[in-house]
C-alpha cells in the first residue's frame, strides 16, 4: 500500500449515521422497548426528535433530553446494543478497517451519543478510549438510565465545538459527519474542512454546508490519495440504465453504491453517443444499438448489460476488442416466451385475431371455417436452443407432434424429430415457430422461397428477431391466402418508446396477431432479469469473474487475502510471460493465476502478495498489448 506523502490530517469522526448506519439512541429505544404495547410509536418519536437535532432544526440540548426523557432504558439493554451495532458499522468503514488501524493516533470519534455503547464500537478498528469524547449515561441504583452527565461539555449545545477548543489540536482537521453539529466545527474555525457524509444519511441542510461531499469513505480516502482497500470508489462508478428494466435493476447498483441514471426508452446512435462519455456500466434492452461509433465514444466503459437474451444489438467484438465485457440473462425470460408461443399457436389456430376485433365492434361472426385443434398437428422448431427446447416439451404436452431444425447438433428431446434441412421441416409442418438467434446471418432467414415451401394454410410465428423474416414476402404470402395466419412479436425497425406509432406491412392483415416484442415482458422474467444481470455486473467489477459474459473468456478465480490485478490484452503470443516478467522483476509473490483466451483477447486474473508499489503497477499498464489493466482489491 502507498503511504500518505505528508502526515495525516487529524480526523474527526462522527458515530452515529457516520461511522455507524444508524443512530445508538435509536437502537437503544428498540431494544428497551421489546414488548412494548407502544413500542412503534415512542421510536418513532426518538426518530424524529434525532433527526430535528441532526438537522440542525432544534437545539441538540432539548432533543436530546427528549429522547431520553422517552427512551425508558436500563444498563442491561447495554450489551445487546453494543453487539447490534458492531453488526451495523457503516460498509466502507467495515470495509477499510486496516486505515483505521493503520491510523488510529490521528482520528478521533467526537460524539453526542453515549461513551458506554461507542467505545466498545470502535475498539474493534483500534480507537482507543482517550480518542473517543462522547457523553456518558447516568444510572438510578436500580440500574434505569436516567439521563446524562451534565458536566460533560458534549451534553451541551455548541459541546462539539467545545470540546476541540479543549482538545487543541495542531496541524490540519478535517470533520466528517453526516449532522449541523459536525459542520459547526468547521464553521467555529476548529477545523480546515468539512466533509458531510452521505453513505448513510444525507441531510440536505448539511449537505449545503459541507467543502465536499462522501457518499462512503472510500470517496475520503481517494480524494485524500490515503491506502484504500477499493481500488477506485464505487460511488465515482456511473451505471446509465436505459429502455426501462425492472426497477430492481437501479435498486441493486444503488445499494452496491454505484452512481445509477435511468433513460426511459432506448437511445438512438446520436443521443448514445453524447450520453455515454463518463459511464461504466450501461444497461439495455434489445433497441439500443450499441455500435463500433458508441464504443469510441465510451471513455469508461467497462461492461455492458444486455436486460434481456438477445445480443445481437451489441457490436460483440468490437465491445472485445476494447476491454468492455457483455453480460445477458440467457434463460431470465425462456419460459414467458414459450407460454406466449404456445398461447398464440392455438389462438392463430382458432382465427381469434379476427374475431376478436369484431366482437369489439359488434359483429357476431360464429363459424368453424378456417378452425383446427392443435392435437396431432406438426409443430416445426427452427431454433432448438432453450427456448426451441423448453417449447418443444410444452407442445408435446398438449399433444403437438414436433419436428426441429437447428444448425447446431442438439439434445432430442421426448419424442421430438429431428429435421435434416430447414426445407425438410417448412414441407412438413403445419406451424413454423422461429427461435433462432439474431446473428447478421439470419437476416432474411425466411424469405419468398421459403414461404413458398411452406403447407397451403400453414402458420408462421416470430417470436425471435425482426431481421429474420422478409416482412413483405411474409406480408404477400398472408394476402395470396397462402399462409392461415401469422403471429410476430418482433421487427426489422421497432419504435424507441411507446410515444412513437407502429408502422408495418402486416397491419391490418386476416389472421395476424401481432406484438410490442413482449415475449419476455412478464413479471417473472423482468424481475429474473434484473437480479441476474446487475449480480453477474457486480461480480466482474468486484472479483473479475466473467462467468456468463458472452464476449469474454469465462473465468472464476476464488477471491483470496491478496490484491487481484485483472489484464485484458490482444491475444498475442508472450503476454503472460511480460506480465510475469514484470513482477518477477518487482520481487512481487503470485499466490495465484488463471488466463483465458479467445480469437481477439486473453483475460489474466492474478492474486499477488499485498506487498507492492505503485512503480509495479505503473510496469503493468505498459505491458505490450495491453488492452485494460484493473487493480480490483
Ligand atoms: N420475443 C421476445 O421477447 C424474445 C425473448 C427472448 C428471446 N428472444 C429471441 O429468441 C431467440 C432464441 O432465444 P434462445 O434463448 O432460445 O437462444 P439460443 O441461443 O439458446 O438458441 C438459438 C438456437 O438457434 C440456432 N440457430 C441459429 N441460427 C440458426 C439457423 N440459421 N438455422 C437453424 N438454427 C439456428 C442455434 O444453434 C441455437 O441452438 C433469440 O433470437 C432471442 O433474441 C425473443
Ligand atoms: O425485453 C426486451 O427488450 C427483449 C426481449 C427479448 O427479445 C430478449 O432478447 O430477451
């Protein structure tokens, strides 16, 4: 770890929602309170008289005699809140324990809250008792707490102040808090700056005051370049979320501390490109194309979400190329789409899409032309991946007999039938259903000639990509009569948001249901999606592990006492043996290594001594080939 070039600024440090997620008082009145008809009730009124004091609204003085006035505490509650609270040490703080050790001569816990529990807390990151000046309960003989120390200078209004007037600290002091009281340090003279932490609390009142803001001590430690246990802040770290995943998504980046915009829908080339500059972690759906132009623009680009299986709106390998790895949800929204698939093979069958409008306009139009069960008939899979598959067990279920065609050799499940030929299954099958994916070589997949190979009557459905089908060949093949029907759920062009209208050859035609692409719009898929993408984001971020990126090699490194160092270069021969190298060179211990390789790059995760310095790594960054260099831990 690198020292701090000058000595270190006396730290002042709040406990309560500073170095602590909560309030000690707080937490007191819970436990005391167990059992308590009005237990809610009185708690939430320490509540909120904590908060008017923080805020600066009432004097500290009345707010806190209140609070204890209500609290109805006893010395044995102690204990149990000592434990909840070491339970509750803020996360960065928790995280970044080894600077607190390393520096504890310099910091100082300056409380309103109460000596008996913050001592014990605090202890625990080496602060000794004398660097911790904070009030002190008094008991009744029964043991009740009854109020406190009124000699004690804390006990006061303006006690903060007071009480670094009596510590008279030389050289530079930084406060940091997340209370008015904290900034009234830095107001009296007392201290250089004024830091109002937010990781926990953020009081807009304080927030104006403060020389800088921390959303976590992370933030503190980078800005102040002090050894970290983070490499990099994950505040400083911008996820743009765009098209509108489940709000899950947001709620998951922002509880890892991540900086989190959302766009409603997609984004076009243009609007991307001015909006990418900065972001590290972008989030989409299926419209947003993120091209070779968009990847230039993006400076910090580290990952790409895509919310959903298809990936085919990702410039893949040039996303590759420039170190940015891609991760989906490959199965977060199989299911849904073979529900839709099977709803729409028996609704197309039965000519709902007909009748179902005109009910709506009055017209009673009972007939069984043009009707047929589904039993017996011949389902033809094109695509027998996991939706084609899952599919393929369901329609078998309701008695569809199944035939698939897939370019890949697949698993034959049940009683399916595998087709040698796509002409093969289009001859056969009396409902053509497509899962295939969206690669640039299945542009125009289906075209005139195989329409034209499909049965007289046959149906056709696309659930998968709109490239895939020629929609006009489709749409002539539909008005010849050709075809009895179409379901498509997907298009070539698909308007950005559902402010925009719908423009396609097959409106208005008989038969023909057709769908915003919501094959994988379900609760269930939406909420999947949006715990598995951000968990497999979050864990390339934190460890490096790629498992399930669909453009990186995968690998998984368990996480050990080291510091981890992710290279991603052009797979060229000797780049490990450079990486090596340099370390060697450095006297710096492998505890461990893996590398993988593609066609375009190699991926080495290397775990080292936590001994290095900062020349290393500046040796590795300059390693030939170098695509991006991470120092994770
Ligand atoms: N409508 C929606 O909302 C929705 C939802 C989810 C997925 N999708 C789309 O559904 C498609 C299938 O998804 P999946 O999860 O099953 O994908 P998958 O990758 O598991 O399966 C695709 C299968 O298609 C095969 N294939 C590719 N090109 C082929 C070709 N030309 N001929 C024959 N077989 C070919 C592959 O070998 C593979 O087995 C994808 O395009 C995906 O984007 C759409
Ligand atoms: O919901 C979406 O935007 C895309 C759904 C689907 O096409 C997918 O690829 O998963």
């Amino acid at each position: 770890m690198p020292e701090p070039k000058q000595p270190l600024p006396y730290l002042i440090i709040d406990f309560d929602s500073t170095f602590t997620q909560v309030e000690g008082l707080d937490e007191l009145a819970e436990i005391a309170l167990q059992g308590h008809p009005q237990q809610e009730d009185i708690v939430g009124q320490i509540r909120a008289l904590t908060d008017r004091g923080m805020s600066g609204e009432i004097g500290f003085q009345e707010s806190l005699s209140q609070r204890l006035a209500l609290l109805g505490a006893h010395r044995r509650h102690l204990a149990p809140l000592v434990e909840r609270l070491k339970g509750k040490v803020s996360e960065s703080i928790r995280r970044n324990a080894d600077f607190f050790r390393q520096f504890a001569g310099r910091i100082y816990v300056v409380s309103s809250g109460f000596r008996e529990f913050i001592e014990p807390v605090v202890a625990d990151y080496s602060i000794d008792a004398e660097h911790v000046l904070a009030n002190t309960f008094t008991f009744d003989e029964q043991g009740n707490i009854t109020g406190c120390d009124p000699g004690n200078v804390l006990s006061q209004d303006g006690g903060k102040i007071r009480q670094l007037q009596q510590l008279d600290l030389e050289g530079d002091v930084y406060v940091l808090g997340d209370g008015y009281t904290d900034y009234q340090i830095r107001e009296a003279g007392l201290a250089n700056r004024f830091y109002a932490y937010t990781e926990n609390v953020a009081r807009p009142r304080v927030v104006a005051q403060a020389d800088s803001v921390l959303p976590s001590f992370d933030e503190f430690l980078y800005q102040l370049k002090l050894p970290m246990t983070l490499s990099y802040p994950k505040n400083r770290i911008k996820v743009l979320l765009l098209e509108n995943p489940d709000a899950r998504a947001a709620e998951l980046f922002r509880q890892e501390g991540y900086q989190v915009e959302e766009v409603r829908g997609g984004l076009d080339e243009e609007e991307l490109i001015a909006r990418i500059e900065g972001v590290s972690i972008l989030g989409i759906r299926s419209k947003t194309q993120v091209t070779p132009r968009v990847l230039e623009a993006a400076n910090r680009l580290i990952a790409i979400g895509a919310f959903c299986i298809g990936t085919n709106q990702i410039a893949l390998p040039e996303a590759m190329s420039r170190g940015v790895a891609v991760f989906n949800a490959p199965f977060s929204n199989t299911r849904s789409v073979v529900e839709l698939t099977l709803g729409e093979i028996i609704v197309l069958a039965r000519r709902i899409p007909e009748k179902n409008p005109k009910m709506h306009q009055g017209e009673w139009d009972k007939s069984a032309s043009g009707s047929f069960e589904i039993r017996g008939k011949k389902l033809g899979i094109v695509g027998y991946g996991n939706i084609g598959a899952q599919l393929s067990v369901v329609a078998e279920a309701v008695g569809l007999q199944v035939l698939y065609y897939d370019v890949a050799e697949k698993l034959q499940l049940g009683n399916a039938v595998k087709c040698r030929s796509l002409d093969e299954l289009l001859q056969q099958a009396d409902i053509v259903t497509l899962h295939i994916d969206g690669r640039p070589e299945n542009t125009g997949f289906i075209g005139a000639r195989e329409l034209a190979q499909m049965k007289p009557g046959a149906l056709l459905i696309n659930n998968a990509r709109g490239h895939v089908v020629d929609v006009p060949a489709l749409a002539d093949a539909l008005r010849r009569g050709h075809l009895g029907g179409a379901a498509v759920d997907v298009f070539p062009y698909e308007p950005k948001t559902n402010d925009e209208g719908f423009e396609s050859e097959l409106r208005g035609l008989p038969n023909v249901l057709l769908t915003p692409h919501i094959g994988g719009s379900t609760a269930e898929a939406q909420r999947n999606i949006a715990e598995f993408v951000p968990e497999r984001i979050m864990a390339y971020v934190n460890t490096g592990n790629t498992q399930q990126s669909v453009n990186f090699p995968n690998i998984q490194l368990p996480s050990q006492q080291a510091h981890r160092l992710i290279h991603i270069h052009t797979n060229v021969p000797g780049v490990l043996a450079n990486i090596n190298n340099v370390l060697a060179a450095h006297h710096v211990n492998i505890l461990g290594q893996y590398l993988k390789t593609n066609e375009l790059i190699g991926y080495v995760i290397t775990d080292i001594d936590k001994e290095y310095d900062q020349e290393v790594i500046k040796a590795l960054r300059g390693v030939e080939h170098t695509i991006r260099f991470r120092v994770l831990y």
